[in-house]
C-alpha cells in the first residue's frame, strides 16, 4: 500500500479527526472505523482499547501533521468514513 496516495484518497473522500483526543472520544462512541498512526513508539499500545484496524504509516507524526495540512504534530487520525481509500477493515 502506497501510504502516501492513500492519505491523499483519504484526505479528499473520507471523513476523519485529528489527534489523540477527538480519536479518544469518537472512539470511546465506536463512531471510529480505523486508525491511522504515526510510526512513532510510545504510540503501539496506547489505542488498545478501540476495536478498529490500525495503521501505523512510515511517517512522524510532524510529517502526518503537513500531509493533513496542519503546522502541528499529528499523532493519530480517527477515521470515520474511509471514503475510497484502504484504511478500513477487510470487506
């Protein structure tokens, strides 16, 4: 999977949140489909609890921050509707 075109589809097409904790609390809801995370280690096991396919892309979660436009870090995207891209479960 090319990380990169997907984000991009994802971007365009899908519906999805920005950060830890609007993924947290979408998440505690179930409205999360899955997440998409920054390669970055103390990251692996803190999502444990959301029931949803994790992605982690080989980027830092600065550089999934300007892949979403933002001048921030962005360590994890909740996505709600993958819209055309592969970030969601095997159907």
């Amino acid at each position: 999977m090319d990380y990169n075109w997907e984000l991009g589809r994802l971007k365009e097409t899908g519906k999805f949140v920005l950060g830890a904790r609007a993924t947290e609390k979408l998440g505690k809801k179930g409205s999360i489909k899955a997440l998409v995370m920054a390669d970055e280690p103390q990251l692996k096991g803190k999502y444990e609890d959301i029931k949803a396919p994790k992605f982690i892309v080989p980027l830092n979660s600065i550089q999934l921050g300007n892949t979403f436009g933002k001048p921030f870090a962005v360590s994890v995207v909740g996505v709600i509707d993958s819209g055309v891209s592969q970030f969601r479960e095997n159907e």
